[in-house]
C-alpha cells in the first residue's frame, strides 16, 4: 500500500462514544484532509477493514476519481453492480435532468463485508452536471439500515464538498500530514468544519502509532 502509513487504532473506539446523529443502529464516519495528499484514503480503507460486523459501505466523495474503490479493490476483486441508491434516497443530485438515471453503485470488495461505491458518469447524459447533496436523507437511511458508512473526502483547499456533508455524520476525523505548514492548514480546516456543524471528534497524524492520543487532545482543547 503505497502512500502515507498510520494507525487507525482507537478511531473506532473514539466514534463509539460519540452521540447519534440519528436513529438506527448504523454509523457514519468521515475522513477530511487540510490539503490533498494527505492520506484519507489510506486512512478510510484501513477503517473500512476494522469496521463491522454487519455490512460496511466505503463511499468517496470524489465522484470523479473513486480513489477508494481504486485502493479497496487491491484487496480484493470487485463483485457485480448493486444499486447504490438506499431507500430511494441518493446523495448526489444531478442538475437539469427530471429523472436522472442511477450511476452510483456499490461493489462487494472480495470475500468481505465492504461494499465500495463507484460512480459511473457513463451512465448520465454528456454534460450532466453532479453535485453533492447537503440534506442527510441518504446518511440517515444508511444508518436505519444498520450499515457501517466509511467517507472519504475531498481535501478542503481543493473543495468544499466535505462541510455540506460533515454536519451528518457521527463523527469526522482529520486527517494530518508531516509535511511543512500541515499544522496550520489543520488548524484553519478544523475551524471551518466546527463552523459547519461538524462533529469533529479528532486527529489522526500520518506516521503516528496512536492516534488516539492525538483524539484525546483534539477533544480536550475543542472548547
């Protein structure tokens, strides 16, 4: 697995203390970087492993580049197409279409319990314009379901798609890099999802082996 290499231990621990956002048995987590490269992918498909028991969706918010079906299906070959839309709810809208076709779908990755998101721009008429939707329909719906939903998203300098979801998710982990001016790109980006809504319930540090730590003082310092 190239790029950067952290732990991910204690993050499930930390989303478990962590109020529901809504009802149902599931749970929502994000991962958000300050800048791109920083390692939300690597971060999202290590939780989707640790994640479960029941199903785990691993959805990216790049629709563009599905960066995390690329990583998840080194682990595994992806299965057929299952609809990605949950109880007729979708969480992207397409702009000037009465009746847009489906084109997001879910792919079993391998032998386990995730089922990775894809996004086909194929299917939708050429010029179809896509964006993120800001309502919690479809979080919510995975979460009635019982679903474990692992989000990978875009890094805030390039797009402001994570802060229209962030508010509708359980928790929302922020992802940091080692390299010059991470901290204060972290610090900025913090403030911007607190601004949001978000549940930000901490750090993980890219090379760190705990960052749990990195969580707690997160928390005790939020206020």
């Amino acid at each position: 697995m190239s790029g950067p290499a952290f732990s991910v231990d204690g993050v499930l621990d930390a989303l478990a203390m962590q109020p529901r956002r809504r009802d149902g048995s599931g749970r929502a987590i994000m991962f958000v970087a300050a800048r791109p490269s920083e390692g939300t992918t690597t971060a999202a498909r290590a939780v989707a492993h640790a994640a479960g028991p029941g199903a785990v969706y691993a959805i990216d918010l790049d629709i563009r580049r599905n960066a995390l079906a690329k990583v998840l299906n080194d682990d595994g070959a992806l299965g057929p197409r299952i609809d990605g839309d949950l109880n007729g709810q979708r969480f992207y809208t397409v702009r000037d279409i009465a009746e847009p076709p489906p084109a997001f779908f879910f792919h079993r990755v391998g032998r386990t319990r995730i089922y990775t998101g894809v996004f086909d721009m194929r299917m939708l008429p050429n010029g179809a314009r896509v964006g993120i939707s800001a309502r919690p329909d479809y979080w919510d719906a995975a979460r009635s379901g019982g679903a474990f939903v692992v989000v990978d998203a875009p890094a805030l300098e390039t797009s402001s798609i994570a802060l229209r979801v962030a508010p509708h998710m359980d928790g929302v982990v922020l992802v940091v890099g080692a390299g010059r001016g991470a901290a204060p790109a972290a610090m900025e980006a913090r403030e911007l999802l607190l601004e949001s809504g978000a549940n930000l319930m901490g750090l993980v540090y890219a090379g760190a082996d705990a960052p749990a730590v990195a969580i707690d003082r997160l928390l005790r310092h939020a206020g």
